[in-house]
C-alpha cells in the first residue's frame, strides 16, 4: 500500500517542509499548473486544489479547508476523502470540466490523460463486471466437439455415397475456447492487481483475488510489452477490448515511466463549484423557472432610441414548498467558507458585496413573493454539527438595502454529500426545522 500524507487547502505550508515531500522539479510543475501557489517573499506555498496527488511511493491528499482542524486525523480524513472523491466524480460527470477551471476530473472510461486513478478504476470495475480478458483460441479437430466446417470437409474429404447423395462420416471441426496462458490475460491480470494495491483502499474494494506474475519484467521488456498490446489493439474491432487495452497499456506506461516523471492527480482546483452543485441538488433547485424574472441591466448610448440588456445576477438556489397551507420562498446561496464566530470577531467570513447581492435577490422578486414567507440563506459546510442535517448558527443584515437578515446555515457535509451520490434531497421535514430556527433566531433578536 502506498503511503498517505494529508495536507489541507488554502492552508501555507513552509517550503522547507514540503520539500520534505516533493523535490524541487515536482513542487516545479506544480506551481507551473497552478495547483499551488507560492509566496516567494515568505518562503511558504498553499495549495489551491482538493483531491489528492500521486508521488513516487505517496498519495497526497489535499483536504477542503473546512477540515482543518482535522488535519492530523488520518482514519478520519481518508474516510471523508472516499466519499469526497465519489462526489467529484460524480461531479464531473454531469458538468463541463476544463482544464482551465476544474483539473483533472475524468470520465471512468479510458482517456489519455494525466488521471492514472481514472484509469485504474476502469480497470477494476472492468474486471468486477466482466472478469479477465477473453482471448479466444481455435483449435480444428477432426469429429471433434463445436461448429462444423463444411467448406473444408467437403473440400479435404470423401463422402460415401447413397441414393446419389453424399454422406460425411467424418467432419472437420472448430473447438473456440479461452486461452488463458496468453500474454495479454497476464498483462491484463497485472494491471489489475497494480491498480488494486495503489487504489483498493480508496475505491472501497476489499479482497481482490488476482494471481499475477510477481512482477512486469518477468513478462517481458518495456518494448516487447508494448509490441504485444499494440499488436493486439490492431487485431481487435470490439469497442469494449479497445477500451480495456489502452487502459492496460496507461497503467504500463504509468509503471515504466515512474510515478514522479509527471503530474499524477485526481481533483478540482475550484471545490466551490462542487459545493454548489451538492447544496442546489440537496434543496430541489428551481432556479429555471424564475430566471427570466430577473430585471437586466439596460445600456443606452446618447441620442439612441435603442436599448441593450447585459446579464444580470442569477441566484445559486431558488427552492419552493408549501409547509401547513403557507407558501415559501427561499433563496439561497451555497458559500465555500471556513465561517467562524469567535468570542469578538468573524473570520472567513462573505464580502459585503456577497450579502448586498443576496439581498437584492430580494428586491427582484418583490412581486414573485408577495403572500409568500421569503427567506435568504446562506449555505456553508460543516462536519461539526453532529447528526443535524443543518444549523441555523447566526445572520448578517445591511440596513439601507433591507431590514430583513440573510440566515447563516451549516450543513452537514456528510448528509449533502450522500444526498448528491444517492440522488436524494432534503424533505419537508428539514425545511420545516430549518424555518423552525430562523424563527428562533428572529424572536431572539
């Protein structure tokens, strides 16, 4: 098994110890995909990116931040790292993934790139879905069992003859069967048990019975390895081999090149995206039916008669219910901070633009929340509200816009996370103790 090293988002770290972990070439290519980021001046780095790298004999997970005080909790971390990964995962799926904005998030099937975990976990959900390799091997046998070949019996033997018509007392025959000593079953069950002992643990998969050869070489050179795979690739027209051979064939470049010669990783730069998502799948997000509601910015030029609209704001999360005959209206907007109250003070808090934003949300749909209980919320994680699904922990107004407050709301990020990969979302019973505490804090203050 490799070894684990977690470090935590947005978190600095001092050069001198990560060198500890990467040499000066990898930090290099790092910084260059800006993956992280140094402060040349202060001698620290921090990393802009959740998921984790592959160094030499090192997973290196890059946790959010809202799990730092975590940091030195690796049971703890792994586990919520497993569930994290299936959720970019996940996210990546359904969402356009640039190499710009969010790295390295791949689709499962084979694909070119820099995502060797992509790439080994096609190679064990292959295998647990259609077992090893099927390479088949023909063997033509006279009277044997299996299909009979009539053009080469007619052709090679003598037939007796009765009443004119021919009769074959002996037939050439064609046995197809899997020949399980061929190379490419045993590259294939390499490859598998490769993958197994970097990623296993981390898919989640337990017991993996695999026999390979002790080790590569034993196969064959680097050379001879490739001829055998790219020969195969060439003999075969079934979508699926095609995929399974190229994946092969990465996880041998993956080996031969060593795991430190390139950027390994598994992640996304902007995990804010990801949070949003996973917050507006969790409240039933029904922001497209309201998004022409929104009055645009109209541009006019001198002496014009003509008027031009640019975009406006749009919302994160538009949610609607009814809860004991009254209709609600929220609005709310998934925020990626490490909030915190302290005895005197705020940290990580949103921008005052942020808050002026939301509440103008509130203006705009004045007409659309008439009779209707309007609330604006703010959406940050946390894993520190024990088995609450949400908590309502405080509020921020700005007077001169509106007197009515934005609800501050922790969510559990186990709960929403689950939710995402279940296809689940919050019922009218977490709304309805949701209202409960925003009407708490109101009558409070």
């Amino acid at each position: 098994m490799m070894k684990n090293i977690f470090l935590v988002e947005q978190q600095f770290y001092g050069i001198h110890f990560l060198r500890s972990i990467f040499d000066n070439h990898y930090l290099g290519l790092l910084k260059t995909k800006k993956i992280c980021i140094e402060d040349e001046s202060k001698n620290i780095i921090k990393f802009q990116f959740v998921g984790f790298l592959i160094y030499k004999d090192k997973l290196i997970f890059i946790v959010p931040k809202y799990l730092k005080e975590y940091a030195t909790n690796e049971n703890y971390l792994f586990n919520k790292m497993k569930v994290i990964l299936k959720v970019m995962e996940r996210y990546g799926k359904y969402n356009k993934v640039t190499d710009k904005d969010f790295d390295f998030i791949e689709d499962t099937t084979y694909t070119q790139s820099n995502n060797i975990f992509s790439v080994a976990k096609f190679i064990i959900d292959d295998y647990l879905k259609f077992g090893l390799y099927q390479k088949n091997k023909n063997n033509i046998n006279l009277n044997g069992n299996g299909e009979i070949l009539w053009n080469r019996t007619v052709n090679e033997i003598e037939p007796i003859f009765s009443n004119g018509t021919p009769h074959y007392f002996n037939k050439y025959t064609l046995h197809k069967f899997n020949d399980d000593s061929n190379l490419i079953i045993e590259l294939h069950k390499w490859a598998i048990s490769f993958s197994y002992h970097y990623f296993g643990e981390l898919l989640g998969v337990n017991k993996l019975i695999i026999n390979p050869p002790y080790s590569l070489s034993i196969l064959g050179s680097e050379g001879f390895i490739r001829h055998v795979i790219n020969k195969e690739l060439n003999q075969t027209f079934v979508d699926h081999k095609i995929h399974l051979l190229k994946a092969i064939l990465a996880i041998i470049d993956f080996f031969f090149e060593g795991p430190d010669e390139r950027i390994n990783l598994f992640g996304i730069k902007s995990f804010a995206h990801v949070w949003e998502k996973v917050c507006a799948h969790a409240f039933n997000n029904c922001i497209d039916k309201f998004i022409d509601r929104i009055p645009s910015p109209t541009w006019q030029e001198l002496g014009s008669p003509f008027e031009i609209k640019k975009e406006s704001f749009i919302p994160d999360i538009i949610t609607t219910f009814k809860l004991n005959k009254q209709d609600y209206f929220w609005i709310l907007d998934a925020k990626y901070y490490d909030i915190k109250f302290t005895k005197n003070s705020l940290i990580n808090n949103p921008s005052v633009n942020d808050v002026s934003k939301q509440l103008l949300y509130e203006l705009a749909f004045k007409q659309e929340t008439k009779h209707k209980v309007m609330r604006n919320i703010f959406l940050f994680p946390s894993n520190e509200i024990g088995p609450l699904p949400l908590k309502v922990f405080g509020h921020v107004k700005l007077d001169f816009i509106s007197k009515e407050p934005i609800f501050l709301v922790y969510l559990s990020d186990e709960k929403v996370y689950n939710m995402f990969l279940n296809k689940n979302s919050f019922s009218l019973n977490d709304y309805s103790e949701l209202e409960d505490g925003m009407m708490t804090l109101l009558n409070n203050n």
